[in-house]
C-alpha cells in the first residue's frame, strides 16, 4: 500500500526494532533478564527495542507525545498527537524461545488511533492499516473472516497469569463460550490476536487487564478490515477498561452477547 509519511515512519522504525530483537532471540539464553512483576519479564532486547523505535519517531516528529511500555509517557509539544509503541509484545514467548512476539507501533490524533503497524519479525509478517485506507499484510489486503456461525469460529484471548484479579471472569467467559465454538486460542501476544483477526486467522479477540500499548495498532487493524472493536463492558472506553473485544462483522453481536452475559 502507499501509506503516508508516518505510516512509512512506523513501518521503518518496526523494521529496524526488529532486525534488533531477532539478533537477541538467537541468543535467548543469554539474555540479562530482570523481574517486573509475577510472571511479567522485561529484558535488555526489549528495552533496545523502544530505545530504537523512540529515536526514530521521536527524531522525525519531535512534537508528538509518546507512550511506551518501558518509558512511560512523555507530553509533546503538539498535544493532539501521540506515539504508543509495545516494543516486544509477547516478552514471555520471548524469553522462552517461542517464535511468536511482534513489535506494535500506533498513531493517536486527537484521541483516535489512525494508524497503526505490527511487526512480526519471527516470520516476516507486517501488519499495517491506516484510517480510510484499508489493512495490509505484507502489501495483501486484509478482511476480517466471513464465518456466520459460532460453532465454526476460533477466538483467542489471554488467560490472566501471575494471580492477575482477572482470571476468575476470564474463566467464566472460556465456560460460556466453549461449548458454543470450534476452540479458543491463547498465544501470548494481544497485538498479533488482532492483528490475526483482520486476517481472517481468528473471527474473534477478547481480553481484560490489557494496556494501551498492547491493543492500540491492532484497533485501526480490524476496523481497517471491515470487523468491529467494543469494550467488554458496554459504554465503557476500551483504553479506560482495558477490556475489549474484536470480531468479524457476521458473529460481532453475538459474541459480544456471549461475553457480557454474566459481566
């Protein structure tokens, strides 16, 4: 596709993050790695990752805002746009030597995410939409999966680790939603399950405790895709919850109806 300007900012600063986090995934073993929370890893890689995409963003647009996972936020001097950038998400298959992580670089303007790229340097795949373009993987256009019926549908989400206080509701939602499905998912990287559901590999995506930097590329994705994006809990605001869901078109409203049965 012929993006913009920024779009093909974001798309060279993934690349260039990547081919850094892809020489330290060789040598996983060696990694120096650190304790940020129960089970929730950062790592040297991780922390060069955003250092490299910071610079080039920041280096280009100096006036935008940033919000990173490892840096935090920082307020620009153009208060209508922000940088939200996840320089490894999926630290955990990471460090585990699991090929499956990608780095999520997204564009907010005046509190909408208009574009948005996720780099999956393990296997060459980057995911890129911007508003009113369309979704592309890898120069294909993407659409969302044309199933109509549940019991034919794959969904993915995150089953909370560490003790997190969302797992009592995640089980919940796994016992109403399984009988009624082809199976669930859960790979360990919220920026690829979107990125998978504007693929058409999943029909649908849902998760709570997720943070902006996890979901915020993967938004403009699946709507760029023709799919819809809600929060779990109706009227609430996806990046306030941290709890969304994605879907296709045909099963959205269903789905949504599955989940927020007993929310």
């Amino acid at each position: 596709m012929q993006g913009s300007a920024n779009l093909n900012l974001m798309i060279k600063a993934a690349r260039r993050a990547g081919r850094s986090l892809v020489k330290d995934f060789r040598e996983v073993e060696n990694l120096q790695v650190s304790m940020k929370g129960a089970g929730d890893f950062v790592s040297r890689a991780d922390r060069e990752a955003e250092r490299i995409i910071k610079e080039d963003l920041r280096g280009a647009r100096p006036s935008y805002g940033w919000l990173g996972e490892e840096t935090g936020e920082e307020k620009g001097e153009d208060p209508t746009r922000r940088w939200i950038v996840d320089p490894l998400d999926g630290t955990t298959n990471f460090l585990h030597g699991l090929p499956h992580w990608a780095v999520s670089i997204a564009l907010e303007h005046k509190g909408e995410i208009i574009a948005g790229v996720i780099f999956d340097p393990a296997k060459d795949e980057m995911f890129v939409a911007e508003k009113g373009q369309g979704a592309f993987m890898n120069d294909t256009r993407l659409r969302v999966s044309g199933r109509r019926n549940m019991i034919e549908a794959i969904f993915a989400t995150g089953v909370p680790f560490g003790g997190r206080s969302t797992l009592p509701a995640t089980l919940k939602d796994l016992a109403r939603l399984m009988p009624m499905c082809a199976g669930v998912r859960r790979w360990g990287a919220a920026a690829l399950d979107l990125a998978y559901v504007a693929a058409g590999r999943y029909d649908g995506f849902w998760e709570r405790g997720l943070h902006p930097w996890d979901i915020a590329a993967g938004l403009v994705l699946v709507r760029e895709a023709g799919g819809f994006v809600a929060p779990v809990r109706d009227g609430q605001g996806i990046f306030d919850s941290g709890a969304l869901i994605a879907g296709n078109a045909e099963l959205f409203k269903p789905f949504c109806a599955v989940l927020r049965e007993g929310d």
